[in-house]
C-alpha cells in the first residue's frame, strides 16, 4: 500500500522530511478495524512529532491521526461495526498513524462518519471535536445545557482547529458567553461566524482586551496556545474558584498565581484514553458519534479550512510548514491517493 512517512527529523521545507514509500498492509487486531483511508487532516502533533520523535531502528516512520474513511475488515472481538461503514477517528499516539491508504484502529475509539459531509468534510473534526469536548465538558465540568448563563468562557487562539470546534460547542450546548480571540481581521471573522458573542485580540494584553468589551474576570479559560506567554494574563483574568484547562505544552509557567483565587489547571490531551486503554475508552466512539448527529442536524459545521489535493508527500510536507507558519485557519485536509 502506499504511505508517506519520514526516517529523520528534518525541516518541513526539506525534501525528504516526508516521503512516498510502499508498505505491506497492515492485518487488525481482535478489537480493530482496517480502514480504507479516504481523507486526512494535520495537526500541529503531527508537525511536532516529525520534528521531534526519532523514528525506531532507521525504519520509517508513519504519523497522521485525522480519517474518514471506510471500514473494510474487522477482528474477531469488535461488534461496533461492520465491512462497508463510513467512519471517522483520531487514532492513537502509540500505534502507526494514518498517512497510509489503509489503517488498523481500535474499534472503540472510531465513531460513525456524519452523513451529510463528504471525507474531506469530515476528516476534518476527530482529532479537534475528541479534544474540545473532552476540554469543555470532561476537563472544565461545563454542564451540556444550553440554558442561560452568568458565567463566561474564554478561548486562547479561538480560529484554529481545536478553537474552531470548541467555539461552536460551547456556543450551541452551553448556556455559557463564548469569548474568543483572534489577532487578524480575516481570522476574528470566522470565529464570529462560529459563534462567539465576543472577539478580542491575543496579540494585546488579555486583560485590557476584556475590559474593553466589559469583562472582568472570566469562569472558564481554554488555553490553546502560547500558554507560556499568556499565562499571568490568564492568571489574572480567571475568576475565583474558576478552571483552566490548557492542550499546549508552554515551557514554563508559574501554577502558584493561581492559588490565591483557588482556581484549577486542567490538562487535556486526547491521546491519554487510547494511550493508557483506560476502562471509558469507548467514550470517544460515543462522543463523535454524538457530534456525527449533531452536524447531520446542523447543529456544528465543519471546520476544513484548506484543501490541499492528494496524499501524496509532497503536499504534507507543504501542510506540515504551513501548520508550523501559524496562520491556519480551521483545518487542512488532504484526500485520496
């Protein structure tokens, strides 16, 4: 089968960051699905790990946890779904990635695909729907109920992947006011259009920002990214007794400014339930199995923002430097072999 992957860390510019390669198709396990890959989207872990992660013994090295695609054998033990599915899924950290034309997975970690998207559509979502709604509703505690609230979220970096999909849940299942940001007209847009009740701009102090829109203090903070630059912002911003929860990795950042107002860290890391096989894996099958409904009934929207043709290595390597350039939008998703 063919598969892009990578057999040193080197610049996402450099020819041979990623390559073409041919492997043997993979052959699932009792609990797994092969899946034919139809489409993938990156993700800055993607980026990360390519850059980072020394591949194993000069063998190469397949990353991408983003599919649509569709099922064409199953293991003995699965019952979830059967040859002919449509699905979607983020995979795990410790298995192959995706970047492949087929793909062994953990059935309980896979949901049914949205009927009403098309694969680039949906490949899209996994990875970014698993992490908000793991954020906002396992990790911060915000209640599913979009009665009318007091209280406020704030969203650090609010137009891209994760912020794309969180915006809309919080808007759309929460009674909560939905404070994005956002540094560029053309990226404070979207994320209006996604539903935030407020924009204001990261690239100024947070806090003035708040004020500005008459906030201040906020209940709930998601820290997407450049954690370690806002941090005493966040700090000072987040309400007594309120929660943080953060998916970046800042290099350092001082905990101890939260303990006068007896707020919480949280860490979100959507890996974590794959990665350890916990007893409520099953969780993210049921999560975007609810998010598939909830777009089928219009409720969320996709988030692709750029399609960058087929999945070939020539055009990951150009995804991967343009996830790195920071100024994606939404999500970019590639399709077909």
């Amino acid at each position: 089968m063919k598969a892009i992957a990578y057999f040193k860390n080197l610049p996402a510019d450099n020819a041979d960051a990623l390559q073409d390669i041919t492997l043997d198709a993979p052959t699932p396990g009792d609990h797994d699905l092969l899946v034919d890959v139809h489409a993938i989207s990156v993700n800055p872990v993607d980026v990360k790990i390519r850059a980072n992660r020394a591949p194993k013994d000069g063998k190469p090295e397949v990353i991408g946890w983003d599919v649509a695609g569709v099922v064409r054998a199953v293991g003995a033990k699965t019952s979830l779904f059967k040859p002919g599915d449509r699905v979607w899924y983020a995979g795990a950290l410790n298995r192959p990635g995706a970047n492949s034309e087929q793909h062994v997975v953990d059935e309980r970690i896979v949901g049914r695909m949205p009927e009403s998207l098309d694969f680039a559509q949906a490949a899209a979502l996994p990875l970014t729907t698993i992490t908000a709604w793991e954020l906002l509703f396992d990790r911060l505690r915000v209640l599913d109920n979009n009665a009318p609230s007091q209280r406020t979220l704030l969203i650090i970096g609010a137009a891209g992947g994760v912020g794309s999909i969180l915006t809309q849940l919080a808007r759309q299942l929460t009674g909560l006011t939905v404070i994005g940001t956002a540094s560029r007209p053309e990226t404070q847009a979207w994320v209006r259009e996604l539903g935030a009740h407020h924009v204001i701009d990261h690239s100024k102090p947070i806090t003035d920002e708040l004020k500005r829109i008459g906030v201040n203090q906020v209940d709930f903070i998601a820290g997407l990214t450049h954690t370690d630059k806002h941090f005493p912002q966040l700090a000072e911003a987040i309400a007594p007794q309120g929660k943080i929860a953060l998916i970046d990795d800042p290099a350092a950042i001082d905990v101890r400014l939260l303990k006068g107002k007896s707020a919480s860290l949280h860490w979100e890391f959507m890996f974590a339930r794959p990665l350890h096989n916990t007893p409520d894996m099953i969780a993210q099958h049921e999560l975007l199995n609810q998010a598939a409904r909830l777009i089928d009934n219009g409720t969320l929207r996709t988030t692709l923002g750029e399609h960058y043709g087929t999945i070939n290595a020539a055009n990951l390597r150009r995804a991967h430097a343009f996830i790195e350039s920071g100024k994606a939008q939404g999500k970019v998703v590639l399709e077909g072999f």
